[in-house]
C-alpha cells in the first residue's frame, strides 16, 4: 500500500515538495473536501494530499531568483523551463547610489566552471515559477495524478496522529503531514511544542515592476543602463538602502526590490505583503539615489510595500509524523535570493528519502534522515540571509545557538550552489541502509 501523505500548503514548497513525492510513482489520492472562502490546497503522497489556503488569484507579482541549485532540481522534477520565460543572471554588480561601480561580485560563467557545474542562474517572475510548478504538480505520473483543493483553511495539526483538522470542522488523517504553510505556520508549533511568531528584522522593502519599454522610451534611464547592462543582478547601494535591479520574463520586465529601514514606515509592520503603497514614499526614501534611478522609481507598477519579518526555527524540522519544508522550517530572507531554492532542496530531498518501496514503519527513520541532511545547511542558509554580504559573519553567534558545529562559509555563493539535495539525501539513506 502506498503512504498517504498530506501537504499542507501549496506555495513553492509545498508545489515542490508534492512533485518530488509523486514523482516516485506512487498513487496519488484526492480526498474532496467542502470549500471555504479562506485558504489552502492538497496533495496526496504515495497517495498526496495538498491543503491550500489560498485561491491562487492572489501570486505577488514579483520576481524570484533560481539559482544552479534550484534549477538543477527543477530539472530532475521535469518542470517545463519554457513556462518561466526566464532571464539569464549572467552576474552580480554592486554600484553605489550614483551608479559608480564598487565591486563585480558574481560572474556566472567564472563560478560555473570552478564548481563544474552548468546549471543556469535564472531570474523569473514569481506567477510564472508557480504556475509551472503547479502545471508540473498536475501531470500524471504511471496513470496517476494529484488534484489540488483550493481555498481549505487549516485549524490544527496534530503530529501523533498525523491529522489536520480544518475551518469547517472536516478531519483529514494521513501516514505523513508535510508543513509547508510559509512563516505563518501552524505546523511549526505542532512541532516545536509552543507557538514561533514572527518578528519584524527593521527592514521594510518596496517591490515593483518596471516594463522595460518604459526604460527605453526615457532617454536618460535608456543611456544609465547602457552602461549598467541589465542582464544579471545590479545593485545600488548607499548606507542603509539599497536598490536591486533584475529582469524576468525573458527581459520584458524589470523587477526592483528597494530595501530600507522599517522606521521610516513602521505601519509596514502591520500591513500585508499584497497591500499597495504610494510613489511619493518612494520617490523620497530614495531622493538620495541618482536621477536615472530617481525616473526608473517614477515608472514603478504594482508597487507594494511590506516589512521583512522573520523566526527563530524550531530546534528540529520533524516531529513524530509531520515534518516541515520551505519557510516553516526555515524563514529565509531576500538578501541572499536562497528563500526557494532551500525549499526545493527540502522537497527534492524528501522525495529522495522516501522512494517508491517506503513503508509507514520507516517514517521516523526517514525523518531523521530529512534533518540530518536539511536542518544545518537550511538553518546556516537561513542564518547568511538575514543581512547584507559584508555582515554575514555577525549572525554566527546567533547560528550556533541552533548549529553548535556550524562553519562560516567563507564563499557563500559557492556553498549555496555546489549542492545537490538529491544526491546528498540518497547518500543518506544509502549509508543507512548498509549500516
């Protein structure tokens, strides 16, 4: 018989981590529950079942990096690349806030070859990274496919028993939960024993898009980015803001994440990711910046503003029959553009840890082995990202508390890619299984 597995959440991690278990071959079966007007989605495991919140109509309209240790996973999922209308991230150039070159940190093609590696660096659009991963979470694999439940909020979660209980009173009980509900996670405290809320990191973020026909049609931004050429990542940075410029959907759009200090609009805290803001705020946090930068703002659409919040993880990513994934486990901030890749390791390695033959006795076993291969890596990926480059190494302290043995990896980048949550995962369980 195959497992049942329940997927609570169906985000990038939850999407991913559904893929990976499907792709395994086993059936998927869809139990059908009462609609209701909140939130969350379902998968079944080995029989996969997804709970999501949400209806789907709500993706940010914002783009996302996928980095060589993303792709390389995508890749093995049998996502269609053509979906992502992605732009290739061929480096990454810190500027400051004239437009002056300080440094060129990345060189795509320079990392690849040291690392042997020829995973693309990709920059998508966030809808379209979901849709395909939705699109792909959907196919039939051997004559079977998961369906996914919309708009099902979740109540409770229960580890022993592995039960999810939802608004409607419906009970839903499987071998496996995976908690894959992002930072607001009610599966984190069912895990950890006591609630993790979030806390407010003093940074807020303006995110927009710009159409680079607009950048074209304006002579003065046109020039700036002939000469800061936008087909990678440029950042613009002076004190405490910086700009970080990207294309995505094959460079039709500009994707611009303005970070600053959260004292300057504390309400940010309060508010959601969805909710809009006004030019003018930004047009003056930014006063400072260089005039083609001052026009590029003007032409901002869908601008939003929120504050970059985040949690302490929990000491342990399982607990009994529920394990967790993506910003559950793990809350990961932008700085770094890890946030999704260390959720579709989460997945990929799952999927590599419960193959086809997987049987309810061997899912304590198993889980110990998620951790052994996700909690320190994802906990110091986790701990990188809360600050800019220059300031990594400030946050070891704060990443011993979790990660007494934890090393600071002098290149990040290269300790970000070089990994293959699959492989590793398999190595794994291979080792135990001589053991």
């Amino acid at each position: 018989m195959p497992l049942k597995v329940i997927v609570i959440g169906a985000g990038l991690a939850g999407l991913g981590t559904a893929i990976a278990l499907n792709n395994q071959g086993h059936d998927v079966e869809v139990k059908r529950i009462p609609v209701v007007l909140d939130v969350i989605g379902w998968f079944v495991l080995l029989a996969t079942c997804v709970f999501e919140q949400s209806s789907f109509m709500n993706e940010v309209g914002a783009a996302i990096h996928i980095p060589p240790n993303a792709t390389r996973i995508l890749k093995e999922w049998g996502c269609d690349f053509s979906t992502l209308s992605p732009a290739f991230c061929h480096h990454l150039t810190v500027n400051d806030s004239n437009g002056k070159l300080i440094f060129k940190a990345v060189d795509t093609k320079e990392l690849q070859a040291a690392l042997g590696t020829q995973d693309e660096w990709l920059l998508s659009h966030r809808v379209d990274l979901h849709s395909t991963l939705h699109k792909r979470a959907l196919e039939t694999v051997n004559g079977k496919k998961p369906i996914i439940h919309l708009a099902s909020k979740v109540r409770s979660v229960n580890a022993d028993t592995a039960t999810v209980v939802l608004e409607d009173g419906t009970t839903h009980t499987a071998d496996l939960i995976v908690g894959a509900d992002g930072i607001h996670s009610r599966s984190v405290t069912a895990v950890a024993g006591t609630p993790h809320e979030k806390k407010t990191t003093g940074q807020n973020t303006f995110r927009f898009l710009v159409p680079m026909e607009k950048i074209q049609a304006n002579k003065l931004t046109r020039d700036f980015f002939v000469e800061h050429v936008l087909d990678g990542l440029q950042c613009f940075t002076s004190r405490d803001r910086r700009l970080v410029l990207y294309p995505c959907r094959q460079g039709q759009l500009l994707n611009v994440v303005a970070m600053h200090p959260t004292s300057e609009f504390p309400s940010a805290a309060e508010s959601s990711w969805l909710a809009g803001a006004n030019i003018d705020d930004l047009l003056e946090t930014y006063s400072g910046f260089c005039l083609p930068l001052i026009e590029m703002c003007k032409m901002a659409e869908d601008l939003k503003l929120w504050s970059l919040a985040s949690r302490t993880p929990p000491t342990v990513f399982w607990k009994s029959r529920l394990v967790l994934v993506g910003d559950a486990a793990h809350p990961t901030l932008p700085h770094q553009g890890q946030g999704g890749a260390q959720s579709f390791e989460d997945g990929a390695a799952l999927g590599a840890l419960f193959p086809r033959e997987s049987t309810t006795a061997q899912i304590s076993q198993r889980l110990e082995l998620y951790n052994k291969a996700r909690y320190a890596r994802a906990v110091t990926v986790m701990y990188m990202s809360k600050v800019n480059e220059e300031r990594r190494r400030e946050m070891m302290p704060d990443l011993k508390r979790f990660v007494p043995d934890a090393q600071f990896p002098e290149h990040f980048i290269k300790y970000c890619w070089s990994s293959f949550a699959t492989a590793d995962a398999q190595h794994l369980l291979q080792q135990s299984q001589v053991t």
